[in-house]
C-alpha cells in the first residue's frame, strides 16, 4: 500500500467520527446567534405574551450560557467515562444522552416550554463535553505519529463548518424563521453518531494500557493503520509511552498534576494556549449584536457572523494542511498573536465609527480575520497539544485540568462580557481577553517544546529535563 493510501485511510476514518461529534456541537454553538429575533417572539409566545425586556435577556442568557456551565460538569466525567470504560464506551454513552437532548430541544419548540430548551442546552454540553474529550483521545492515539497533527486538526475542522451551518440555517432565508426545524435538524447526525459507535474499536493504545488480548490489540492498530501496518514497531513505541509512569490516571492523583515537575508545566502550558480561545465564544454567540451597535444593517450583520464562520473553517483546513509541516510552535504563536491583534482593532475601529461612520467596515473585515486567525491554528493545536505532552496514564486527567480551567475563563467572561460591553462599549475586550492573551503568548514563546513528528515519551522527556 503507497504512503498516501496509509494517511488517508486513518484520515478518513477520524474524519468521520469528528463529524459525528462536532455536527451538533458546532451547530449548537451557532445556531443561536443569527434568529435573535424569531427565538424572542417565541420566548414571548412561550411566557404569556409582553414579557418585558429584563425578563427576556435574563432567560436568553441563561439559554445561551447554561451550556459553559454544562460544559464544565461534563469535563469532570471525562475519567469516569473515558478513561475508566475506554474512549468508545465514553462516547457512545455521550452520543446517546447528546441524541435525547437534541430531542429535547425540538419539543421545547414545538410546545413552546423554554425550560425543555435549558435541560437540553445542559444535557447535550455536558455529553458534549465528554464526547469532544473522547474524539481528541481518539484523534491523538489511532492515527500514525507522521499525521497526528493533521488528524487533531479534524476536530477543528468539523466544528468550524458546522459552526458555519448553524449560522447558515439561523438566518431568514433558511430556517431562522422556523425555529421548529431548525432545532429538528441535528437530530438524525446525533442518531447516526450513536449508531456509528459500534462499529468503531476502542484506540490501541488504550487497549494496551488496560491489558487487553493481544489479538483486540492488533486488530485496533490495523483497523486505523491499515492492514499493512508495522503492528510491532507501532506497539513496541506504545509500550515505551506507557512505561513512563507507574501512576494510573485516577482522581485520587490529580495532586501530581501540580507536585510533579513536568507536568505542573504542561499543565500551564495546556491553559496558556487555551487561554487564547476564550474570545471566539464571545463573538460568536454576540457577533450580530457587536456589529448592530455599529451601524451594521441587520441583515448584513447576520450574513457577516456567517462569513466570520466560514472564514474559521476555511483557515482551519488550511492550518490541518500545513501542521505536520511547519510543527505546533511555528503556528500556533504567530496565529495566536495575529488573533489577540484582530481583537485589539476590531475595538479600535468600533470606536473610530463613532467619529466616521465608514470604520465600521473595517470592523467587519476585522472580525472575519479574527475568526480566520483563530481557525489556523489557535482552536485546534490549543485543545490537543496537552495531549501531545502527557503521558497516557494521566492524559484524561490533563484534560479534564485545562479544559475545566479554561471553561471557568469562559463561563466568566461570557458572563459579564454583555454588562461590560454596555458599560465601556469595545475596551471590555482588551480587558477581558488581549491583556490575558498577551501575558499566555509569553510563557508560551518560552517554554512549548515543539511536538510535531515526534513520540509522546520523547516530548514528556523534554519537559522532565
């Protein structure tokens, strides 16, 4: 079999099993944003008609923000789940509960009970969670070392094109105007998500590490490899990964995440790059309102919240196709800088508007870059470069450490953004993200080994030394 034959047969498999998990997260993310003023009406329908004004933002923040607090609970079940049972189990459990929140969405429109909109919204960003955790495990140990970058990119890559969809079928000439089917149409993907699950095999690596048969082993390996794969090179440095520690990855250790030298610094590593996505929720979930502010026609700001999801999966598939060329470091700094930049002049131009009205295309162009920036690199080597520097045993527990340190960042930011943003208009955002993002960029620029083509035990042995 030639060697692109042995990339694209993980490639396309890993593909597939990020778009059964980033379909309705993407979609989820998104789909909120554009139909602003369908979901009030039907908030007001849903409580009686002439709702005021402070009861409808208290229950669309809460709608639109009960998933970081959902989010952050599922990230705690990623041991549980994913480590414990194994990745498949983890995920086949969250793609079933995702599937039945879905479900639960679409009643709440159709009956109009907004409640059944916030137990879904939970229900599915806590699965959701534990599933997005499941898929960078699966991404990080299935494919060939050679392509490991370009395989984690697959998550980004999927959430940022169906980030696009759910802005895409939030406007008017879509499904923004019936809000029944725009809720009904993540449901079929979720059903497949489940049903794809059984006829995926737990990762090898996972396998190995758990004292599986030989055989379930080989079998893992050749399924994602190909039939022609090296299986005892590919097990023999598995072996060598798992040698690294003595310790399993159990709550009853998370203290060694903070008194064990090398990885206290991935673990600050890992919130330091991730620090650096905590703007995009922001103007993803509020891009249509910044821009209304701005003298934007609503229509034209709608269709720009599109344009800024597209840009993000454009630039991603892009970033997925240089990553295992260029390395981690030489893209995430540089896209990372470029990206806390955008955020800096969007502000600036927000705020020359005032003085003329053209700035305020320069804002939208800014915002497009913004989420190209972001789609390069920043999202995707920042949720799985921790993985690429922890050894097995402790990886969920990496994860479960960063990502609940980073949802905390968000969930805060998320929530006093708005009151900020009201307050001092635009300069909220270099409060909230530039300042934090700058000081993130210099530890990084420091101390983030470069981890491209190189075996985990090889990396973790850099940063023990």
């Amino acid at each position: 079999m030639s060697s692109a034959a042995h990339s694209i047969r993980p490639i396309a498999i890993l593909l597939c099993l990020a778009i059964t998990v980033n379909w309705q997260y993407g979609f989820s993310s998104t789909y909120l944003n554009t139909p602003v003023e369908q979901f009030k009406e039907y908030l007001n329908e849903s409580l009686g008609g002439d709702i005021s004004e402070g009861t409808y933002d208290l229950w669309w923040d809460l709608i639109q923000n009960i998933w970081f607090v959902g989010f952050f609970i599922g990230i705690f079940l990623n041991p549980v789940l994913n480590d414990r049972l194994g990745r498949r189990v983890g995920l086949l459990i969250a793609n079933s509960a995702i599937l039945i929140a879905a479900i639960l969405q679409w009643l709440a429109v159709l009956l109009h009970v907004p409640i059944l909109l916030i137990v879904g919204r939970v229900i599915a960003s806590t699965f959701t969670a534990v599933a997005f955790q499941a898929l960078v495990l699966y991404l990080q140990e299935s494919p060939p070392t050679h392509i490991r970058g370009t395989a984690s990119f697959l998550s980004e890559m999927s959430f940022s094109l169906f980030c696009a969809e759910g802005t895409m079928l939030g406007t008017d000439q879509l499904l923004g105007d019936n809000l029944t089917w725009l809720t009904a149409s993540v449901i079929p993907i979720c059903a497949f998500s489940v049903v794809i699950m059984f006829f995926l095999p737990e990762t090898s690596k996972y396998l190995l590490m758990s004292g599986a048969e030989r055989s379930v082993v080989e079998h893992s390996v050749r399924f994602f490899h190909g039939p022609d794969a090296n299986i005892p090179v590919i097990l023999k440095e598995t072996e060598i990964e798992i040698a690294e520690e003595t310790i399993s990855s159990t709550w009853s250790s998370i203290l060694d995440l903070i008194r064990i030298p090398h990885l206290r610094k991935t673990l600050f590593l890992s919130v330091c790059c991730l620090q650096n996505c905590v703007a995009l929720w922001t103007f993803i979930y509020n891009s249509t309102l910044f821009l209304e502010d701005i003298n934007i026609e609503s229509g034209i700001a709608k269709w720009a919240a599109t344009a800024m999801c597209v840009s993000y999966f454009v630039c991603t598939v892009l970033g997925g196709t240089f990553v295992d060329r260029w390395g981690r470091r030489k893209i995430l700094i540089p896209f990372s800088s470029l990206h806390t930049a955008t955020i800096a002049l969007f502000t600036l131009f927000s705020q020359l508007q005032k003085v003329q009205d053209f700035w305020k295309y320069f804002a939208v162009a800014t915002l497009i870059l913004l989420a190209g920036s972001f789609g390069c690199g920043v999202g995707a080597i920042s949720w799985f470069i921790s993985s690429e520097m922890t050894p097995i045993k402790y990886r969920t527990l990496m994860q479960s450490a960063s990502y609940s340190i980073n949802t905390i960042s968000v969930v805060i930011s998320t929530f006093v953004v708005l009151p900020f943003y009201f307050w001092i208009g635009t300069y909220c955002f270099l409060i909230l993200y530039c300042i934090p993002s700058v000081l993130a960029l210099i530890y990084i620029s420091r101390n983030l080994p470069e981890t491209r083509g190189r075996e985990i035990h090889d990396i973790v042995n850099e940063l023990k030394g």
